[in-house]
C-alpha cells in the first residue's frame, strides 16, 4: 500500500496534470479562462481575490523553501532548526490563514449570488472541496509539528522534503512517507488529487496570467498629439510606456 500511495500515484496525478492541461487547450480552448465573474459582484471579489491570491503566493513560497531547499542549505547560512521552525511559524500561518480567509469569501461569494453560482462547474465545486482541505491541513500540520508538537517531535525536513524530492529525481522512499505522522500524508494525498483535478477547473488560468499586461502601451481610442503630416490618432503604436515629452507654448 505505501509503494501504492506514495510511488504510484505520484507520477499518475502528475501525468494525469500533464495530458489534461494539453487536452484541454487543445479541445476547449475557449473554455481556458476564470469565467470572470465581477460584473455580478464586485464587493466581495475586490476583498477576497487579494487576500487568497497573495495568501496562496506566500502558502508556495513556504512550500518551496520546506520542500524544495535542504536543511544542509539552511544549516550553511547559519540558520538553525528552531530559529526555522519560528520563520515557518511566522510566515507559514499568516499567509495559510490569509488563504484561508479569501477562498471562504470567494466561495460565500459563489454561493449566494445567483449568476455566479450558475457559473460554477461540478469540478469547480469538487476543486473547492479539496482546495480548502489543503491549506486547513497545511495550516494544522504547521502548527502541530511547530508549536504544540502533537504526535511527539517530527521534523518534515527529513521525511517529506526527502520523499518530495525524489519524486523529481524519480526515486521516492515510501518509507519516509509512512513513518510520517497523519497529517502530513493526507495533506500530500489531498494535494495529489487537486493536482490531478487542475486541468479541469478554473485553475489552468494560473497558466495565462496576463504578464504582458505590465509592459504594454495604453490603449489610445482617440489622440490629441497631432504632428506635421499626421491626422488625429494616426500616430503607430509603440511597445511599452510612452516617455513623457516637454511642449512649448
């Protein structure tokens, strides 16, 4: 059952995230979109969308640091395993409870407005379930192994981060993830099968984020700089920010 759980489905929800997110630009690329409701509602989105979005980008910044850097990395900077466990305290849980906070609006927010409720996929409601059970049990498995230490010490460093890690260099150790205590098993299994699930929500568009929107020029329905040969709104459009330019009276 552990080579099951923890060599297994690794790789099938990872191949699973890889051939959805292709079947679906290939067959639903119109569908590749947030269904952007905030012309139903916008009282709610404008609080809840910050705080989940940049609760989330704190949430994968604690996950890379744990997960993804050895402890030999932070043992050479000097850092010691308690003075990391207060900055995975003091970082890890604002941003989870922040995360939190946004995703329990956007969902409130879902519920009782009519049109955007209507709007709302079976799989979107399914990836709400298992959404929210992620960063409840990335929040609890936080505090309890680094606050209240239920279970007994246990640090992820050396059982989690090893099996995360060779899963990317395809040799996980079952092992590791067995002798972990319950609460980090099934936030990595609920976290698999929102893996798994992404292609097929409103998740793909974290894979369209409008990036270009920060370099791209105004939007010029009608010009007032007229120049020597040049009708009004005539001028090309230029990429990126117009530099501002002196006039004479």
């Amino acid at each position: 059952m552990a080579l099951f759980l923890w060599v297994i489905v690794p790789y099938l929800c990872f191949a699973v995230f890889i051939v959805g997110h292709f079947w679906r630009y290939r067959y639903d690329k119109f569908g590749w979109t947030t269904r952007s409701s905030q012309l139903y509602e916008n009282n709610l989105l404008r609080w809840g969308s910050p705080m989940f979005h940049f609760g989330m980008l704190g949430v994968l910044g604690g996950h890379i640091i744990g997960l993804v850097i050895p402890k030999v990395w932070t043992d050479a900077l000097g850092i010691s395993e308690h003075g990391y466990h207060i900055i995975a305290l003091a970082g890890g849980i604002p941003a989870g409870l922040i995360a939190l906070a946004g995703l329990v609006i956007l969902v409130y927010r879902r519920r009782v407005t009519g049109p955007v409720f209507s709007a709302t996929t079976k799989m979107d409601k399914v990836m709400y379930v298992f959404l929210a059970a992620a960063i409840v049990l990335g929040v609890w498995n936080t505090l309890a192994s680094g606050l209240f230490h239920v279970g007994g010490e246990y640090n992820y460093r050396e059982g989690v981060s090893l099996w995360f890690r060779g899963v990317w260099t395809f040799n996980p150790d079952a092992d590791l993830m067995g002798e972990a205590p319950w609460g980090f098993q099934l936030h990595a299994m609920v976290a698999m099968v929102l893996f798994a699930l992404w292609p097929f929500t409103r998740l793909v568009h974290v894979f369209s984020a409008p990036i270009g929107y920060l370099t791209r020029p105004y939007i010029v329905y009608r010009s007032r700089d007229e120049r020597p040969g040049q009708g009004t709104g005539s001028r090309a459009p230029q990429r990126g920010w117009d530099k501002p330019t002196l006039q004479k009276k």
